[in-house]
C-alpha cells in the first residue's frame, strides 16, 4: 500500500491524540513528612499497602495542559469508610474531567485513622499545604485551591472546610456522596468507629473506679461524636460548596443536613440529588459508570465556572 501525505498525516494526528491523552493521564507523587511523621496510628511502622489497610502518606499530581491551565487545583480526598481506600477509583477516576477543564487535580493517598482521628486529618492538612507550597511551580493561584472529598473522604473534606477554615481559608468545598454526620441514625457507623474509635463499654465486674474510667470515656466519646459531626460546626466562614449524592444513597440524609447547615448560615451551597445510582459510582470508569455521569460533569462544569 503507498504510504500517501493523506496516510501521514492521520498518522500524524493520531499520535497527538494519544500523547495528548497519555499526558491527560500522566501524574507524579509527592511524599508527605519527608522529615519525620508527626503522629502515628499504630501500623505507620508495619509496612504500608492495601494489604495492610495502611497507606504511605503521599500525593498523586495531575496537572492539566499548560495551554488551558486556569490556575484552579482541588486536593482530593477518596472514600473507603476510614478503614481503606481505593485512590484510584474513588479519585483519579475524576483526574481526566477536571484536567480537561484546565483544573489541577491531586490526589492524597492518607493513613487510615484507627481510632485517631489526628493522624488522617494532619495528612490532609498537610497535602492542602504542600499544594499551596507547590502552587508556583505547578501553575496553580494559591488562592484557588479547594478541595474534594468522596463518601468518607467527604467527612475529612467537611472536617477541614468546618474546623480550619481560619487556618487554611479554602474557596470550595465539593462533597460526593458524603459522610457528614456522627449522629445516630444517619451516620455511617464504621467511619464512625474508624475515626474516633467504637464506642466504651462498661467493664464487669463492675467496681467504683471501673465506673468512674468509664463515665469519663463516655464522656469524651460523646464529645467526639458531637464535635466531629460537621453539619454541628457550619459558620458564616465555612467555603461555598456543591454536594451531590443519590436519592436511594441510604447515607443521602448527611448531604441533605450538610446542605441545611450551610443554607442556614447564608453559605453559597448547591445540592444535587440524583434518581438512583444508590453509593459508591464513578463518573470516569467503563464498568460501572453512574446513568446520570454526564450530567454530574454538566452542572459541576458549570458551578466551577459559576465563580
């Protein structure tokens, strides 16, 4: 067959598509606490991997094309009830739609709590800080960074929107399918157990000074539980946000009393509630793409372009 200008040239467009889209993919990490961890859970010396349900605190960067690069990034914060996560299907999955709008995409692969709710939150802290570190070198504005957070990943998006918005002052907040509420009955009771710990019990025999540990315990447990129950601690302050999640999502109350929470307090919210499509969908995967995927792209497309 001869090779004709027409051949070449398809050959030649072919291969900019697929360098193109290898480059949509492409990321590279950065390790987090190079100096030394801050605090432990118990497993940070035992090996790390999805075989130990214990991840090596590190950030995956998808940078998007430097021609449509905006100068947004989102850090993003993937699901697994606190007792594991899946970084590449319940975030990188997300990677090519926000690169495709010039948006920065990072995903942080962070240490399970077991109980220590401190050790997960200070690799968030951490990952939204070395993004703003980064900012110049990635061609991000420090000043547009939110952050995602997926299922349980939601809960610890919320955490940081609700407790250290002083601290880090975050533009946005986008929550798919969260966990929001540590409150009976609408949470989702092994995250719960997972990030504070289960909930004491009274030792028997019981003596005076048994009784007396296990007041306290319960005490402090109930504080947690309360303090961690983000729709409870909404300010004026708190980043304007958008929330999606499935109307048969039996977690779709946490949205719905986030949403509440934020509308009370004047914060720009928006919520969008899905027919079906029940917990757990993707918007970027071949085998189980959620039905109402395009239109999660559409209205989130258009709620980033909204500010």
């Amino acid at each position: 067959m001869q090779f004709t200008l027409k051949n070449a040239l398809c050959v030649a467009i072919f291969s900019c598509i697929c360098l193109f889209s290898k480059a949509q993919e492409a990321y590279f990490e950065v390790k987090l606490w190079e100096q030394g961890l801050p605090n432990t859970n118990g497993s940070d010396f035992g090996g790390y991997g999805p075989d130990e349900v214990n991840y090596k605190p590190t950030m995956r960067v998808f940078l998007p094309q430097k021609p449509i690069a905006n100068g947004k990034a989102i850090v993003c914060f993937p699901g697994g009830g606190y007792a594991q996560t899946n970084p590449e299907r319940y975030g990188e999955t997300w990677a090519p739609f926000y690169n495709k709008l010039g948006i920065a995409f990072i995903v942080l692969h962070y240490r399970m709590p077991k109980g220590k709710s401190a050790v997960t939150i200070s690799d968030a802290i951490e990952a939204y800080k070395q993004t703003k570190l980064h900012a110049k070198e990635w061609g991000i504005n420090p000043d547009k960074i939110g952050i995602q957070g997926v299922s349980a990943g939601g809960h610890l998006a919320s955490t940081l929107a609700t407790h250290y918005q002083e601290k880090l002052n975050i533009p946005f907040q986008i929550l798919i399918y969260p966990v929001i509420t540590l409150q009976d009955p609408y949470t989702h009771k092994g995250s719960r157990d997972n990030f504070i710990g289960k909930m004491p019990e009274p030792k028997l025999p019981s003596t005076k000074a048994s009784r007396q540990a296990y007041l306290q315990a319960k005490e402090k447990y109930n504080r947690l539980k309360n303090y961690y129950s983000n729709e409870l601690q909404v300010t004026a302050r708190t980043p304007r946000a958008f929330i999606a999640v499935s109307d048969d999502d039996r977690l779709a109350m946490n949205s719905i009393l986030y949403y509440a929470a934020l509308n009370k307090n004047k914060v720009p919210a928006v919520l969008h509630s899905y027919p079906f499509g029940g917990h757990g969908w993707h918007i970027n995967t071949k085998d189980d793409k959620f039905a109402f995927a395009g239109l999660v792209e559409a209205e989130l497309k258009a709620w980033l372009e909204s500010f």
